[in-house]
C-alpha cells in the first residue's frame, strides 16, 4: 500500500539564516519514518539566483522558486523519492507552474504554483502563498491587502474549477477565529483579526476549502506564530495564521493535521512553526 503523502508549509523568516535549519527538520522527518513529501515556504527573502538548490538536491529535494531581494519569496519543495518516475528533474517535477496571481500586477512574489506527481496517488495543484501583513487596518497596505485577498478569492476560483486536487498553503497572516489567538480582547479590530481579513478567510471556505486543521480534534492553544518579543513563544503567546486549505477531493483524503512546533524552541528560529497535512491515496 503506498503511504500518505506529507504536505507542509512553513514561513521560514529568510532561508540563507534558517537553511540549516529548513535541512534538519527535513532530515529529522525523515529519521522519524514520516518524510515530507512537498514543502511550501515563505518569506524567502532572497533573489532566484541565491537559492540553494545544490544543497536542497543533496538533501534529496527538488524546488521551484519565486524570490525577491530582501522581502517575501516563496518556494515550492518536493522530496524526489516521493515523485512519480515521470517526474525526474525539476521541468518535469512541476507542471504547468505559475508565479503570482495571474492577471494582477503585483512586484511582490507571493505566489507560487505547480502540479506534482507523486508515486501511487493522483496529481496535486499544490500552491505557495504568502498572504500579505497589512500593518494595521486602514494604512495603505491594509488596501493592498484586502485587494490582494479579492484578487486571489477570483483566482483560486478559476484553480479550482480546473483542479480538483488542489491544496493552499502558506502563511495567511489571518488568525480565523478567536480560538486561534491567545488573547482576542487584546488583539480586538487589529491586524490580523480583523472583519474584513476574516470575512476574505470564510470567503476562501465558501469556494470549497476547507481549513485541514480544524477538521480534527486538536489540543487548545496551538498556534503557528509566536512574536519574538516578550517571550511569545516560552508564554505560548501565539496565533494560528498558517495554514493548509483543501479542496474537497482532498480533504476526504486527509488523515491528520497539525503544527510541529519542535524547530520553533532551536537557536535562532523562524517566528513560525512548519503546518502539515497527511494526504491518504
């Protein structure tokens, strides 16, 4: 029988300083028998001709990028052991691959979007987003975000209708309900939690996703995100922002989902803990 197919996300808060980092949670998975099979990363911060896809491909991992001097970028990562036998180099690896939202002119690279083969199962749309922060409602890049959310609610639309087996992962920078902030008086009307950002989140749902950790029992207070400040993540003072979506066809198929917040504890993390879906054939 062949095994689940691991997807992940994770905003890693610039890959040339947490690259050691991205390759021993990598290897880690592997040691433990439950290896990630596509990974979806985030906030790259690094230009396409820096990324490390020699070091990457010793791991074992071919990767699709869209990078970005100093901000955003995001990267799509497959474990090649996993991948069909048609799909042996990267050309092959991700199939009709698109970068950004098609149609909306944007310099940011947030976007990015491949199909994959892997062995025993049918192909997956799986795309890489790194929603944007928006500072705080009513600034200037609160407007680029709710424009940017519109955007991709018309665009996922269109995906969906050409791919039923279609996952979103990333960083949404949107917490969905109260249950995902560690203390919703305090962050009330702010960043994040907002009606609007909110409101695009459920409108995301109501094309046919589905929010894969939530469609099973989880511990309370789990979250993805813990600012570096006041000791966050030592008082669990956190937020659920990242996330896989899923269509319908794939979330019969999910079996698990969860937050491995292991790497969140090392020397110089990331600020976000890798998000993970078990994909049954």
């Amino acid at each position: 029988m062949t095994d689940a197919v691991r997807i992940a996300a994770w905003n890693v808060n610039s890959l040339k300083v947490r690259l050691p980092h991205l390759l021993r949670w990598l290897g880690d998975q592997e040691k433990s028998h439950k290896p990630i099979d596509a990974l979806c990363l985030q906030e790259l911060k690094l230009t396409d001709d820096k990324y490390p896809h020699q070091e990457l491909e010793d791991a074992g991992y071919l990767s699709l990028a869209a990078g970005q001097k100093t901000y955003n970028g995001v990267a799509l990562i497959v474990r090649r052991a996993a991948l069909a036998s048609i799909a042996g180099d990267r050309e092959t690896a991700f199939l009709r691959p698109v970068r950004n939202i098609p149609g909306y002119i944007d310099e940011q690279q947030r976007i990015l979007a491949a199909t994959v083969c892997f062995k025993g199962i049918q192909p997956m749309r799986l795309i890489s987003a790194y929603f944007p922060n928006g500072q705080s409602p009513g600034s200037e890049k609160f407007i680029y975000k709710l424009g940017w959310l519109s955007a991709l609610h018309a665009w996922m639309g269109e995906e969906l209708a050409q791919n039923p087996r279609l996952a979103l992962l990333g960083d949404f920078n949107i917490a969905p309900e109260d249950i995902d902030v560690h203390d919703p008086k305090a962050w009330e009307g702010q960043n994040l939690v907002s009606p609007e950002e909110r409101a695009a989140f459920q409108a995301l749902l109501k094309l046919g996703l589905y929010d894969s950790f939530r469609m099973f029992e989880q511990p309370p207070k789990t979250y993805s995100w813990w600012d570096y400040r006041m000791m966050g993540f030592r008082r669990n003072a956190g937020m659920r922002i990242d996330h896989i979506l899923l269509s319908e066809a794939l979330k019969v198929k999910c079996s698990a989902s969860s937050i491995d917040k292991t790497s969140r504890a090392w020397e110089q993390p990331s600020d976000h803990a890798p998000v993970i879906a078990e994909i049954q054939p």
